[in-house]
C-alpha cells in the first residue's frame, strides 16, 4: 500500500498495491481488485484509515485538532512541528504516538497555553523527553544540548531535597555560576557526554555531605580551618576531585579561608590489550557477518583509530567522505582513510540507516542515531553492544593509540585522530616509543 511508480502494463503512475504472477507491482485495475483506496477527502491514491481517509489526511487532521489554539487553527508556534511530522513516512506510526496521553498532554498544553513553551515549563511535566526532543529538532524551542536538559532537572530535584536554607543557596550559587556555566560553554563547542553531567552531580553530592559533615563539627564553610580540611580526607576518603571543586570556588569566591587542599586522585589508564589480541579482535570484527553491523562499526574505529565511544556516537555523515574510491573519516584533522575492509563495512552501515524502525532516525545525519528526534545513540548502550560482541572499548582504545604513537610521531596521531598532544606523548613514554621531537631541518621545503 505504500508502493508508488508507473504501473508496466497500462503504464499509469499510482498506487502499486497488486501483484504479477512474477512478482511485479501492478496497479489495482490491472490486478482486479476491486475495492478503490482514494480518498473521500482528496482524492488521492493511498493507504486509507477511519473514514476512507488518506493516511497523511488523517494525521493532518489529528495535528489539528490536538494543536488548535482556541481559534480553530494550529497555533503558529507548531507550524515548523506539524511540517516535520507530515514530511516522515510512515504516518500510522505518528497517529499511535498522538495517541498516547502524555504526548497529547505535552503537546496539548504548550498550544493551548496551559503550559509555557519553554524548557523550564516543559520540564516540569513528566515524561518530557521525547517530546522536548522532538520540538528543538523542528526548531519550536530553542536547541539545547541533550546532557544538559536532564542535568538541569536533576539540579532542580536535588537542591530541593536540601533542608539547610544557607547551605541550599551556597549550593545553588556553586552550580549555577560554576558548573552550569562551564557546562554550557562546553557545550557550545562539542555535545556533552553522560560522564561530564554524572561527573558534576558527584560535585554537587559531594559538596552537600562535606557542608554536612562540617556542621556536625559546629562550623560553617567561612570557619573551615585545616585541620577540619585533613579530618574530612581521614574520615572519609575524600580526596577525588568533585569535593576538591567546591572547596577551589569557595576561596576563590572567598567565602572561606585559603587552606590546602590534598592532591586529586589520578586514574590510570586500563591495561592495555595485547597487539595479537586486538588485532585478532579486529579480523574477527571485518569477517564475522553474524554480529550487529554498527557494533562491528564501532569496533573497528575503536581497535583501528583508538576513538572512544562518546566520539563515535557524535560523527555524522559529513564527518565521511566517499568518492568512489577512498572513503574516509573525520575525527581529527586531517580526515583518515579507512582501508579495505573497513570501508565497505562504512559504506553498508551508512546505506543501512535508511531502514532503522525510527523515522526521526532514518532523517538523522548522525552516523549513529538514536530514538529520540535528532539524537545520537547513547555512548553507554554502544558500549553494551561492543562488550556483548567481545570488544573492551577502553581496553582496545588503549591497546590501539599506544601502537600508533610506536608508528608516528605523537603530535601527528593526536591531531589526526583528535587527541590531546600530551596524552599522546605520556603514551610514547609508556609505550617505550623514542619520538621525543620532529626530526632537524627545513620542514617548509
């Protein structure tokens, strides 16, 4: 019913709902079915729904009625929203999802009034997500980054649970003039990842227990002294950087002393996979056709160019270049050709994505969609994928950028494949690698 071209017998272009005895698509006359599928509202030619009404019809009439702004039209706000849903295919599948209430409470409320068409109101009904996604994507709200919206929330649900007024401010000053800000200018360069937002609600609880924990000890943040800094990492353990945070704004800001504060724990890097296991991992990658095509994707960039996963969801397809020939991708500068046969690999995930079950994933340019409208894949559930097919993501993407600072020289690894230049020098060290410094002479001959 959703097949459309010109008919090989009577050579009309319409609807193609019958069948040749080969198989062929052939209209309803030369079928002989006799039932007609035009719409009693326009006339066209198509998959009917409740009324002998054509499906795109009957979806433009739901939007409608559901956005009717009192006046008997769509609110003018919801115009670019109303284009967006009529443009996917597949209407019956947006008709089941204005069924569901929420949606239309969501949807219902901003058009009418009742609720503020601003993230601050949306976020205050639940569930707010798909819908909140799905209007920054037709451009009715303003884009926000996708960590910061539930960041926001969870802020708003947090600080509320504070039952201390002084500490509740302090607190509320902290992440709104320190870390939402750096959240924000972060995430006008590049998309935040899980671990940036997880990473400042650990700052936000960690500097709850320790404004606690010194009022158990009759002292307030303008009081703190040493010794009360020293008890906290006795008792506690507190010597991560999330309290460490808290207590840098505090002096800075002066709202306590200038104390010193014990040295942030440094996390080392997993150990790394041995080069015949990684290399055994990727040939089974290339070759196994069994395992999930954008996992083995995933596995190759990982295994080859030693990308970590919260970049991999972010490439999209500008970030590839194809001519024919060489296929090539982004992460860094210049762009890396990706050798057979990691490139047909490429070339079928990308033909792929046009038969994901989601429309608004289907119209994405991200090379790794997600469900939500205009989103990438989530870097945990990518990670998930790659363990399930046998590929430690960090493990490999460790074992992989020490083999490559071996091959080249360190500033030259990182710029391509957009890491840091530093990082990739301590690797050489590691790795026992003797690129110090370019080799002397006229580099610009």
């Amino acid at each position: 019913m959703r097949i459309r071209g010109r008919c090989p017998y009577c050579d009309t272009d319409r609807l193609l709902p019958g069948r040749h005895t080969d198989g062929t698509p052939i209209c309803r006359d030369c079928a002989g079915i006799v039932r007609d599928f035009f719409c009693d509202r326009c006339g066209f030619e198509g998959l009917l729904l409740g009324g002998r009404l054509y499906e795109h019809r009957t979806l433009a009439g739901t939007l409608a009625r559901l956005l009717d702004d009192g006046t008997g039209r769509i609110a003018s706000n919801f115009l670019p929203l109303v284009k967006v849903l009529l443009e996917m295919d597949r209407p019956k599948s947006r008709l089941a999802w204005l069924h569901n209430p929420n949606v239309v409470r969501l949807l219902r409320g901003p058009a009418t009034g009742s609720i503020p068409l601003t993230h601050d109101g949306l976020h205050q009904e639940t569930p707010w997500r798909t819908v909140t996604h799905l209007l920054m994507d037709s451009c009715v709200v303003p884009r926000v980054d996708r960590q910061l919206l539930p960041y926001q929330r969870w802020l708003t649900e947090r600080l509320a649970t504070i039952e201390e007024p002084e500490h509740q401010q302090l607190l509320r000053r902290f992440a709104i003039w320190n870390q939402l800000r750096r959240l924000r200018a972060k995430a006008e360069k590049a998309p935040l990842g899980r671990s940036q937002t997880n990473r400042t609600k650990q700052e936000v609880t960690q500097a709850d227990a320790f404004l606690a924990w010194l009022a158990s000890r009759g002292r307030t943040i303008g009081r703190c002294q040493q010794a009360d800094i020293d008890a906290w990492r006795t008792e506690s353990g507190a010597t991560r950087s999330p309290s460490r945070s808290f207590l840098r704004w505090c002096m800075k800001t002066g709202r306590m002393p200038r104390l010193a504060l014990p040295p942030a724990v440094i996390t080392q890097d997993p150990e790394p996979l041995h080069q015949h296991r990684r290399l055994a991992m990727l040939r089974r990658v290339l070759n196994d056709d069994s395992l999930p095509l954008r996992a083995r994707v995933a596995a190759a960039l990982v295994l080859l160019y030693a990308q970590p996963v919260s970049r991999i969801v972010r490439l999209t397809i500008d970030d590839i270049t194809d001519d024919e020939t060489t296929i090539t991708v982004r992460p860094g500068e210049p762009p890396s050709p990706l050798p057979e046969p990691v490139a047909d690999l490429m070339r079928t995930c990308i033909r792929s994505r046009q038969h994901l079950p989601y429309a608004g994933s289907r119209s994405s340019q991200r090379l790794f969609p997600g469900r939500q409208p205009g989103q990438p894949m989530s870097p945990v559930s990518l990670q998930v994928h790659l363990r399930e097919i046998g590929v430690p993501p960090q493990r490999g993407r460790t074992s992989a950028i020490r083999q490559l600072v071996l091959q080249a020289p360190a500033p030259v690894i990182a710029k391509a494949l957009g890491h840091h230049d530093k990082a990739a020098t301590r690797l050489v060290t590691e790795a026992g690698g003797t690129w110090s410094r370019y080799a002397l002479g006229d580099h610009q001959r």
